[in-house]
C-alpha cells in the first residue's frame, strides 16, 4: 500500500497544532502496521517557509493512557519535518522499518527540521521509546529528541552514512550539576561559559569537581547496532551525541554502547581539541575523554565494539554489515571488459547488455542483489 500526502498550506507550529502537519495521528495503544508511507518533499528543504512543512506520522500524547503506540514494519520517507514525531510524555515501539530522505534544516530563526524520529520525555521522567530492527538514511538525523527523561533503548539497527548532524542526538535541558573528579592527574572537562558553570574545568591538582550544564534523563542504550558515517578527526558531527545522564530525582540514569559496530576509528582519550570529536561524545567532551574515566553511568565497554570497519573486514563481537562480491559479465559468460569508453560517461552497447552475477561474500553472507 502507498500513502502519499502533499504540505498543508498556512499550517505551522506557530499557525496550527503540530498534529496537523503529519499525515497519521497515532494514539497511545495504537498501532501503524505494514504501511508504505511518502510524503511530499523528498528533497532537501532549503527555504525558509515553514508553512510548508509536512510530517509523517505523529504519535499523541494522553494524560490517562501511557500505552506504547506501536509503528511496525512500515516504510516512512519524503517528510521535510519529522518521519516520527513523538509527543511530549508519549511511549512508543518502534521495529522493523525503513525511515529515510527526512531531510530539513533550522532550529534558529526557522522551524528545526529533518529528524527521523524525534522524542520528548516529561519533566518526571517515566517514558521510554524502543526503536528494533530499523534502518536510517538520509536525513539531517535519524533519532533526535529533547532533554527531559525518556529513555531510549536503540537495539539491532543500520544507520547509513548520510546524515547532516550527528546520526543520534539528545538534546539537553536548563539545569547543571557538578561532577566528581574521578581523574584528577590530567585535564578534564571542556564546558560552556554559562553563569551557572563556574566551578573548575579541570580536575588537576584538586579532588573537588567540575560543574557540567549539559545535562539530560532517561537511560540510552544502543546494542547491537550499525553506524556507517565515518567520523573524520575533529569532526563536529559525531556519529552519537548525549547529555550527561544525570538528573537529581533519579541519579541511576546510564549511557551503554555495546556490540556495535562503527565505521568511525577509536581515538586515543586526549586525542580530540578540546575533547570535541570521536564516535561519541557526552555533554560535548569525547566519550573516551578523562573527564569520563571511571564514571559509572557510562558503561561504553569498548572491548565489545568494533571499530574502523570497511567492506571486506572482518568484524568481530559485534554485527557484520552486509557485503556483496560480484562481478559485470558480458552475454557471452566473459568478464565485462569495455564498461569505459573514451573519457566520457561509461556505458555499454545495446547489442551487448550486460548480466550481474553475485558470489558469495568473502565472510560468509548469502547472495543478494540490491
């Protein structure tokens, strides 16, 4: 089944309830099942007329029914504000589906755009989205999403390697702590200038503690997972992006990235100016960095990720992407040799249309043909 919808015009966050831009209003206890849904922008969205955005599905949220909404095994893509758009407080189950080309940008003097999936929890905490076996690409991120407590649990899924922002980000919320120096022989923390940070940025010398505003709830737990946009070094765009996971009514919120695998290098701890870059970083400061040494609610567990992958690698503890071998060959049964003709754009002759063939892959996959 395919479900397309166009923009409604004159329809904003300002104009209009954000509801009435998406195509789909998912109700608590609901669910969205086996659907092939388009929207109307499947291109880049580089104008700054926000009465034409438009949106996917938009999960609403009920003060008397917390139930998980549910979107199963559907296709979502061509939105220019969100694929998923998660109403504050709201639960949901997200598995099996293809979110892509949500693609958007803003957040300054227009409407914030492009998200895949984005989240908001409550000021009480006591929300959760699970998103399974789902694949993102191509849009400014794949899962997106305020500070307020809602814990995201990101199990078996493929990140491709186009996104314009960090593929997961979690905003923060107004608020600070401060953290005990539990590595006090090295430079630590690198944090904003705001007012109500003014305590040390670093642990040298002082067994006392640096004062981070870049805070947030809920647990995040990505396992099992694929990120295929390499972050290059001092990239401004990690592949993952959180808040420190600490909020005074529930100080046992915890950050876990385990067996997955990353196209991303593993950095050394000091490796990053300012700790700002690296496969992962919390509160903006790398997530290998010593401020994070020894933190407990950090639980990265290294030996169980891999990283550096390329095609042909093998990976280990951690999934194996897909991979495809095979060759051009002509009518004939011979490998295509005259794909390239001259300096112009390849081709071949009509009277000799070319077969793919498939081998299996070098790690063991089966055949396919994408």
């Amino acid at each position: 089944m395919i479900v397309q919808v166009t923009p409604l015009p004159g329809c904003t966050n300002t104009v209009c309830k954000p509801e009435k831009i998406f195509l789909f209003q998912l109700m608590p206890g609901g669910t969205i099942k086996n659907l092939r849904v388009r929207g109307g922008m499947l291109n880049l969205q580089e104008f700054n007329q926000d009465d034409l955005l438009c949106g996917g599905i938009f999960i609403q949220y009920d003060p008397i029914n917390s139930s998980n909404a549910v979107i199963s095994n559907c296709e979502i893509f061509g939105f220019s504000y969100a694929g998923i758009f998660g109403d504050t407080g709201t639960n949901a189950e997200i598995e099996y589906s293809y979110i892509h080309h949500v693609k958007g940008t803003g957040g300054k003097k227009t409407t914030a755009k492009g998200y895949g999936v984005w989240i908001q929890g409550l000021p009480s905490g006591g929300t959760t989205y699970s998103l399974n076996s789902s694949i993102f690409d191509d849009c400014k991120a794949a899962i997106d999403g305020q500070g307020n407590p809602c814990s995201w649990y990101i199990n078996n899924c493929t990140f491709s390697q186009y996104f314009l922002q960090e593929d997961i980000n979690k905003h923060n919320i107004s608020g600070s702590i401060n953290h005990d120096c539990v590595n006090s022989n090295a430079p630590c923390f690198f944090g904003s200038d705001q007012a109500d940070c003014v305590l040390a940025t670093s642990c040298t010398g002082q067994p006392g503690a640096f004062c981070i505003n870049d805070v947030g709830g809920g647990d995040t737990r990505i396992i099992n997972s694929i990120f295929h946009r390499k972050d290059n070094n001092n990239s401004v765009s990690s592949n993952i992006s959180l808040t420190y996971p600490f909020i005074t009514h529930n100080p046992d919120y915890e950050v876990q990235i385990s067996n997955t695998t990353f196209s991303s290098p593993r950095q050394p701890s000091n490796y990053y100016l300012n700790n700002y870059g690296g496969y992962a970083r919390i509160a903006d400061n790398y997530i290998e960095s010593c401020p994070w040494i020894g933190d407990l609610h950090l639980i990265w567990q290294n030996q169980d990720n891999f990283f550096d992958y390329s095609p042909g690698k093998q990976v280990t503890n951690s999934p194996q992407p897909p991979e495809i071998v095979g060759q051009i060959i002509n009518q004939d049964g011979n490998t295509a040799s005259d794909l390239y003709n001259g300096n112009g754009v390849p081709y071949y002759l009509p009277s000799n249309i070319p077969e793919v063939e498939t081998l299996s892959g070098g790690l063991g996959s089966s055949n396919f043909l994408i």
